[in-house]
C-alpha cells in the first residue's frame, strides 16, 4: 500500500483501488467532475497536487464525505460507515445526482 498525505476523512491506511474507486464512483460519477475540480494544479503546472488544501472545493468535499458518514450513522443504522462501502445508504449520488451543485430542491 502506498502511503497518502493530508487524509482528513479517508483511512491513512486506504488501498489504491480503494482510493481510486471512491475518487471515480463517488466523485466523478457522483458529481460529474474530475479530479482537478477538488484538487489544485502541482507547482509547476504539471499535474495535481494531491495532497494540497488550495481549493476550497476540497474542503467542502471532506465536509460532504462527514455528513454522509453522519446521516448513514444516524439514520440508517450503519455501524461503521465507510466510503466506497456498498453497506451505505445515502451517498454523493443520492443528492448531486452526477452535478456538482445540486439544484436544492432535493424533495422533487
């Protein structure tokens, strides 16, 4: 396992594929964006800086990984909620439906 940086939500200890799939399933089907949406550019301009807290969209992201992990918890009953689990009730996709900004009317 390759050791990550500056994970505030997600395992230390998370796998590549682990990693990878909740990055693709979660975020960029999710939310229909890539990854340069929540990660900033690498010094230099080539690449991304992973472990960077520059964009605040990736601050929001972690709040959205909490409240997730939270109402899964709360509500459904879901001992150890964890990303990327298929034990999860509520998930990016049940409110931003493959958005990045939900239109708010959740109800409908």
């Amino acid at each position: 396992n390759r050791q990550y940086v500056n994970l505030k939500v997600l395992p230390k200890d998370i796998s590549s594929k682990d990693l990878q799939g909740i990055m693709a399933d979660d975020f960029e089907d999710g939310l229909g964006v890539s990854c340069g949406f929540c990660h900033a550019s690498a010094p230099g301009g080539h690449g991304l800086d992973f472990a960077s807290d520059a964009k605040p969209e990736k601050l929001i992201a972690r709040r959205m990984m909490r409240m997730t992990l939270d109402l899964n918890r709360k509500f459904f009953d879901v001992r150890k909620p964890r990303l990327g689990s298929n034990t999860l009730t509520i998930t990016c996709v049940t409110c931003h439906k493959g958005v990045p900004f939900p239109d708010g009317d959740l109800l409908k």
